[in-house]
C-alpha cells in the first residue's frame, strides 16, 4: 500500500459512523459491572501503572488501619504465579452481619463506595477516601481471595472476575479455624483480559512501599517478591519524613542539616521537612494521609505562599531587602528547596480516584499557620540557617535579571517566531486535540518523516544529534540553544523555570508530542535528554499524558515464502526464529535514516499500526532521584541504566 492509499484509508476511517440513538442506547450497569466497563476511571489506566494500582490500593486500606492504630505490619508479596499478596497485622475486616442481609466483609468487596472510611469514628484520616479501592482490585481480578482472622476466628471468602464463589451460611461466613491473632490478608489474580500487562512492576512498587514506610514511622512494611528474581525487604524508618529528605538529597550538596516542622491546626496534622542544596531547581512532594499528590493541590500551594511570605520578611528585618528592592518571587525563595510536605485530613477531595491533586481549601489554612508558627520558632533561634537560606534567594535574585533578558529575547523577537526557523514541517490542522508532533532525531530521518507524515495531522521536528543536557546547565545556556528554543516555540505553551512560570498547558498546540529515536542505545540516549527537559521545564506535558516515545523496528524479517515481518526488538526476533523454521532473511536497522518513507509510515507514524510508549510519572521523588543520576556526571551508570531499561516504558499501541 502506497502512503498516499494508507492516509486515504485512515482518513475513511476517521469518518463518524451514523448510529441510532434512543432508549435502547441506555445501559444500566450494576454492582461492579461500571468498573469492569470502564477500569480507567478507577485505576487510571490498564498499563502496568494501573496494573501496579491494584497492589496500592489494597496497601493503602492496611495503611490506614496503621495510622487507625490498630496495626504496624504489612506484608506485600509478588507471588510466583503472578498473582499478589497484602496481610496486615490489623484489626481484620468485619465479617458480622450488616443490615443489607449478608457479611459485611462482602458487602465491603462488592459495593462501590461500601466501607469505614466513610465514618470518621472508625478512620480520621484514611488514604482510601471514596471506598471503592478493594472492590475495584475485587472487580479486576481473575481471582480475589480474603483471609480474616479477629474475634478469635479465621474466615475465608473467595471471588471470580467480582463475584462471590463461596456459600454463605445464613448471610455469614463459616469459621474455618481458630486464632489468637488479627488482620487481613488478600491475593488477588489481575485479570488478563483487562490489564495490557499482568507482570506488576517490582521496582515501583519498592519506591511506593519505601516511601510509606517514610510518612509512617512506626509501620513496617515487609517486601517479597518471589518471582524469577528472589528477593526479601524490610522497610522501616524510624525518622520519617526527616529520613525521607535526606535520602533524596543523597547525591547532592545539602547547604544546611534537614528541618522538620510538626503542628496541627484544627482537625488537620502538619509535617513539614525541608533542606536547601546547592542545585538549580526546587522538588516540592506533597501528600495527604500517604497518598502522593502528584499535581500537588492545597496543601502545596499554601505551603509555597506561606514560606515566600516568612523569608521576605526576615530579609528585610534583617536589612537584606532595602526598601526600593521588591521582594523575592517565590520561585527565587525555593530555588534549590527540596521539601517533603505530608498532612492527615479527615476529609480530603482529590481530583479524581487516583488522588492526583489535593482540592481542600481549609488544607492551605491549615499549612499555613502552622508552617508560620513552627517556622519562625525555629528561624528565631536558628540565625546562620535563615541567613544561608535568604541567600539562595538572594543569589537567585541577582542572576534573574540576565536570564530573564535571555528569555524574554527567546520568546519574543521576531526571529525566533515559531515557523521562521525552517525546520518545523507544521500540520494542516490547527485542532490541537487530533495534531501529533514528532521530534526526529537526524536530517535524514526527517526528510522520510516529512515524505511519509499525514499533512493534516501530523508534523515534524528534526534535531540533530543530542540537545544540551539541562540537569547540569544554567538557564542563559538553555535559552541559548537553538534546538530547545525551536521546540519550546513549536509547542506553543512556553516553560516553567527557576524564576518563574510561563507554562500554559492550554496553549499546547499538540495533543501528542513523539519522540521518535534510533532503537539503540544512542537513541535512547537522546529520549532521556529530550525527557529531562521536558521533566524539569514542562513537567505538565508528562503529567497529563502529552509525552510518548515511538518505536521502531529493529529488524525486518523476509521469509523465502510468506508475509514479510517487522520486528521491535531481540526477544521478537527469538520468537520468530522459533516460529519460522523455513529460511529467511534478516535485515537490521541501524537507524530510521535507513528507512524510506513507505516504510517509516508503517512502522511508526501510522496510528492504526504503530507502536507508541507513554512516559508516565508514577513516584515523583523517584523521578527526581533517577534524572539526577542519569543526567550526572558518571556517564558510566548513564550507560549502564540505559542498556538495561531502553525498553521499559508503557506501550500505547
């Protein structure tokens, strides 16, 4: 098929198809049907980061049994046949009969918005706000089974695809052994036919897991995965959130020891740690009864406000700020600030099941005057830190003005405009939400991009070679460098940056940015730094899902008869040779310079055939840690991170 026929044929299928509507249409979904029917509402997506959801979930409820006090061990297990494992040493699920008629531990994993969290005697501040967490992990999974053991008995419950597989005896559970012991445990089999992928992610759920182990002190928090690779943790930090800063800022320059600030206000519990180091940027983590607020939310906004507010004033106390000088922005007072924000509030909204962003105004009062009250306490008699911290705003301060030049150069003069450049190839479009933009790395692969693209929707931004790595660069380099200036322009919504942000998400003139690479390691040497930039100057573009990277094949397979064959990568290419036992022959891509445009188009900008991988952030302060070690300066552990993980990322087919 030409590229000419296949856009043709892709645009006939665009086309909307005429469809009777009426009272036939309406469905009714009952029980847990609306969760099978639509898993992403709940969990996010189906991709391992849904998938890994489902562990978190179940985690969470025994979290909060912890911070009920009625518990201080959880155990999460990744069993060999790859299902997974929560216990918890807690007080065990009620398995009386409620006034529905039957068990309540049933009615808990059968009902949406059925639990104790919804009783603020039972849980004051609970993670699992909408009580939807274990019967969503119930509806999704092939298998779920339930172990209680309180009031001296053990019962068990089992379910398939949601729905209960055991008898129930006159609406209760029977006993099925005795204990001195309490708690719950639940395995739970991910349903294949939903979830993309059913191999939960290990390394991620260590990092959640570690990092409930720093918001909780006094919980521990048992790893295992039992899986191909043995392995055994033991989580337990006995100095919480304090622990938690000073491990983030491991590899780095600390300019002052980790402050902690502790108080409540009302019904709401503040803990604040905080350390300056000797970096460009700031890392504000928010969370809100152990749920990482990823788009941060109140809590972080009234924290940010508040501090601004207490610095400004010490410095002119002080005299550093004179009468005519304005006062430091907020960006300058958090320049270099690494700060774990954590709060318990008996009644969190978030924006969404997946808590992404924490939406309770009386949560920003609350920070608020406890980080003012705390704050001063501890800058009153701690003199030497204050000043070391006014002078990372004070130093932010005197370098803002050139760098601001610098970017008001970018963004403005006429010859920076944003097709003057002559290497942006634009889409027809101007309808932001159906536009695709692909970053090609070479001239070569962007004169077949630009020969095999859908005009209409899609266009295309060569780069050559590796773009400047910005974790190590100061700002007036970053806004020099003509290949970060032509993509900021291309995309149309500015960035974010030390001393400022003139980020809008809403002028984003594409709905998905690509980058599309060589599959080797140089290749992917080039998605991590175009990543970093992306990461530490339009962190939005990840957060709401803009960013993928495409991915082409390694090889095209010819057989002496039969259909020829693209393949990704060497485990692909395994699984040819066992399938294919006729010749054939192999020829390999050293880079998308060696396609033509028909095949360029088939293999990786067409959208019914391509394969796209979405960058996602799961554990921001994981994110940080990881940008910073592979945008350092031992190249050695750069290279080896990117042999091993090239091709791990979320697959958007």
């Amino acid at each position: 098929m030409c590229v000419l026929n296949a856009i043709q044929y892709m645009e006939k299928e665009m086309a909307p198809k005429k469809e009777v509507y009426d009272s036939s249409s309406i469905m009714v979904l009952e029980g847990l049907e609306p969760v099978r029917e639509r898993p992403g509402m709940y969990i996010g997506s189906t991709s391992t980061k849904g998938l890994n959801h489902l562990v978190y979930e179940i985690m969470d409820n025994s979290v909060d049994e912890h911070m009920a006090g009625y518990c201080d061990t959880i155990t999460v297990t990744l069993n060999a046949d790859g299902s997974a494992t929560v216990s918890d040493n807690g007080r065990g699920i009620p398995v009386d009969r409620h006034e529905k008629g039957i068990t309540a531990e049933r009615i808990v994993l059968t009902t949406l918005h059925a639990g104790g969290k919804f009783n603020n005697d039972v849980y004051k501040n609970a993670g699992g706000l909408h009580g939807v967490g274990s019967s969503v992990v119930n509806a999704l999974s092939k298998r779920f089974d339930i172990t209680v053991k309180r009031d001296g008995c053990i019962y068990k419950d089992a379910y398939e695809f949601g729905k209960p597989v055991m008898e129930l005896e006159d609406g209760l559970l029977p006993v099925c052994g005795k204990t001195r012991e309490t708690g719950t445990s639940i395995t739970f089999m991910p349903d294949d036919t939903i979830f993309e992928k059913t191999y939960f992610r290990s390394e991620d759920i260590k990092s959640r897991i570690h990092e409930t182990a720093y918001l909780n002190p006094g919980l521990t928090i048992v790893f295992e995965d039992k899986r191909d690779v043995k392995e055994k943790i033991v989580y337990h930090e006995e100095e919480g959130i304090k622990g938690f800063v000073k491990d983030l800022n491991d590899e780095k320059d600390a300019l002052h020891d980790v402050i902690c600030l502790h108080g409540q206000s009302e019904h709401v519990i503040v803990d604040c740690a905080f350390q300056y180091v000797d970096e460009f940027h700031e890392n504000v983590l928010g969370f809100c009864n152990n749920i990482y607020n990823a788009e941060g939310g109140t809590h972080v906004t009234g924290f940010k406000t508040i501090f601004t507010q207490i610095i400004n004033n010490y410095a002119r106390s002080l005299g550093i700020l004179k009468d005519k000088d304005p006062n430091f922005t907020g960006a300058e007072v958090r320049n270099g600030l690494v700060c774990v924000l954590s709060i318990k509030h008996p009644e969190p909204r978030f924006e969404g099941q997946t808590k992404t962003k924490l939406d309770n105004q009386d949560a920003a009062k609350a920070v608020s005057k406890v980080i003012n009250d705390e704050a001063q306490l501890f800058f009153d008699r701690n003199l030497e830190t204050l000043k070391t911290i006014i002078g990372c705003a004070e130093k932010a301060a005197k370098i803002r003005k050139a760098e601001e030049k610098a970017k008001t150069n970018m963004l403005t003069k006429q010859k920076f405009s944003f097709d003057s450049n002559g290497k942006l190839a634009n889409c027809e479009s101007k309808e932001a939400e159906k536009c695709e933009i692909f970053i090609v790395e070479g001239d070569s692969a962007g004169g077949s991009a630009k020969t095999a693209r859908n005009r209409k929707y899609q266009a295309i931004l060569p780069i050559r070679g590796k773009i400047l790595n910005v974790e190590k660069a100061s700002m007036d380099k970053i806004l020099a460098n003509a290949e970060i200036k032509t993509m900021i322009n291309a995309f149309g919504c500015g960035f974010s940056e030390g001393f400022g942000n003139d980020f809008d998400i809403s002028k984003l003139r594409y709905d998905k940015i690509i980058i599309m690479a060589d599959a080797d390691v140089d290749g992917a040497h080039i998605s991590t730094l175009l990543l970093t930039l992306f990461y530490r100057f339009m962190p939005e573009l990840i957060f709401e899902g803009h960013v993928y990277i495409a991915m082409p094949p390694l090889y095209k397979a010819i057989p002496s008869k039969g259909e020829e064959e693209y393949l990704y990568d060497d485990a692909a290419l395994a699984a040819y040779r066992k399938k294919h036992k006729g010749p054939f022959t192999l020829q390999r891509y050293k880079g998308l310079g060696e396609m033509d445009a028909e095949q360029l188009w088939e293999t990786t900008l067409d959208p019914e055939r391509r394969n796209l991988r979405q960058v996602q952030i799961e554990d921001a302060s994981m994110a940080s840690k990881l940008t910073e070690l592979l945008m350092g300066n031992d190249v050695g552990i750069r290279r080896d991170y990117i042999y091993k993980h090239a091709n791990e990322a979320e697959l958007d087919v």
